[in-house]
C-alpha cells in the first residue's frame, strides 16, 4: 500500500473503524486541522482551514501546498517547516507564529505538527493543529518580538540560554518576558525552557543511539547526573527507561 493510501485509509474514513478526524474539528471555529503527504499537500483539513482561506469548501484545498494556499512568504515559511519535519522526524509544538488570512486578516497561533510514520517506521506525512491564541489587549508587536525569542530557544536550546538575555532580545524586562509566557503557555519562563530542553531530549531517546550523556550536553546540561534529575522530575522515570519503554514501542 503506498504512503498516501495510507493516509488517506486512517484520516479520510474510508476504512472501518477510523472516525474522519477532519469531521472531528469541523465544529471548532479556533483550531485549524490538517493532513499533509510528504509532498506537502493537503490531504484532509477542516472546514476552519478553508473558511479562513475565502474558498468555498474542503474539496478546494486538497491537493494545493500551503505556498499555493498562503501569501507568498508565510506559504514559503510554512512549507520549509514541512520539509525540515519530513527530512528529520522531529516534531513542532507549541510553535507561535502569525498566520494571514484571504482580506488582509492576520491572527496569532499555536501550531503542532507531527509526524505521521506508516508501518515500517518511515515517515509518510504530517498531522498538526494551529490554535488561536487570544491575547486580549496584548500588541502585535509584543507578540511578534517574543515569537522570535521562542524560534531562538527552540534553535539554541543546547546553548547556556539565561533569562535576562532573552528578556533583552525579546525587548522587555524579566517580569514582562515571564508574564507573556505564562499567558500563553501557563508556564513560567523557566519551565518553558526546561521544557523545550526535555521535549528535544525525549525526541533524541526515541529514535537515535546517542549515548545519554552526550544527549543531556546537546540539550543544555552540564552532567549527565542534572539531566537526569531533571528528566525524571519532568516525565516520571529516568533517561534510560524511557528510551527502553519507547524502543518496545
């Protein structure tokens, strides 16, 4: 069975026991669904997607990639994020970016995308949810400037990053770069890091042989004994049982 057949059998319902996920999003107005095959076309999306993109229907959106479907620099955005998730496995989570709309609308997300691996582990497309983000009050700008901050940690989370400093790049103090992260995410500054720090680790454990300590180095930790403090503390169980838990897996 090829790749899209495969996609197109678990999100379109066309086999027994599979419910149409883009059914399951068409009633939720703040959260545009999608499924992309590995040559970034839309296989399935929800009624959100195509409302906000002034087409008539779903129908009109499959089979275009997100350059046909966006303004020109955020389609090209959006579609280098696609590859980089096809070439390398590793998910997006809690990615804030400013999406434009067909009449000039603009609004700010959170986007997830995944993976979607077909049964002997390759990668054969990607999933993801972009959700609204309501910052009643809060300018553009602001958003903006701490968007970039975010793209920041989640490029260098390796790097020794401190606060002060990406308060500083964000263009705000400790106190407003702290507050604007946990409006969104409803973690303080700290715990974000920390958990964009885990979240590249458990990707690591999952799918390379790379030896924990250096692992725990790549992620920003000075010993292998702090990354595994932390990791614990975080997830529940130690470094190498969730590599042994998601090998069985």
């Amino acid at each position: 069975m090829s790749p899209t057949r495969q996609l197109l059998d678990a999100f379109s319902g066309d086999t027994d026991g599979f419910l149409p996920m883009d059914r399951l999003f068409d009633g939720v107005n703040d959260i545009v669904f999608f499924v992309k095959d590995t040559q970034g076309r839309y296989l399935s999306v929800n009624d959100t997607l195509a409302k906000r993109c002034g087409l008539p229907s779903k129908d009109a959106v499959l089979g275009l990639t997100a350059d046909q479907l966006f303004p020109t620099a955020l389609g090209k955005a959006f579609t280098l994020q696609d590859r980089e998730i096809l070439r390398n496995g590793h998910p997006i989570r809690n990615h804030l970016e400013l999406h434009l709309y067909t009449g000039g609308r603009s609004g700010w997300c959170l986007t997830f995308k995944e993976p979607i691996r077909g049964k002997n582990g390759e990668i054969i497309g990607i999933c993801g949810i972009s959700r609204d983000l309501n910052m009643h009050g809060e300018p553009s700008e602001n958003l903006e400037a701490l968007s970039g901050v975010l793209e920041f940690i989640h490029h260098h989370y390796g790097d020794p990053l401190r606060l002060p400093m990406l308060a500083k790049m964000a263009g705000l103090s400790i106190y407003q770069f702290d507050h604007r992260i946990r409006g969104i995410f409803h973690l303080t500054a700290g715990q974000y890091l920390t958990k964009v720090r885990i979240d590249a680790a458990c990707q690591r454990l999952s799918i390379t042989n790379e030896v924990i300590a250096q692992i725990a180095l790549s992620c920003g930790y000075s010993d292998q004994s702090a990354f595994s403090r932390q990791f614990k503390q975080a997830t529940g169980i130690s470094p190498l049982a969730y590599r042994k838990k998601m090998k069985i897996e």
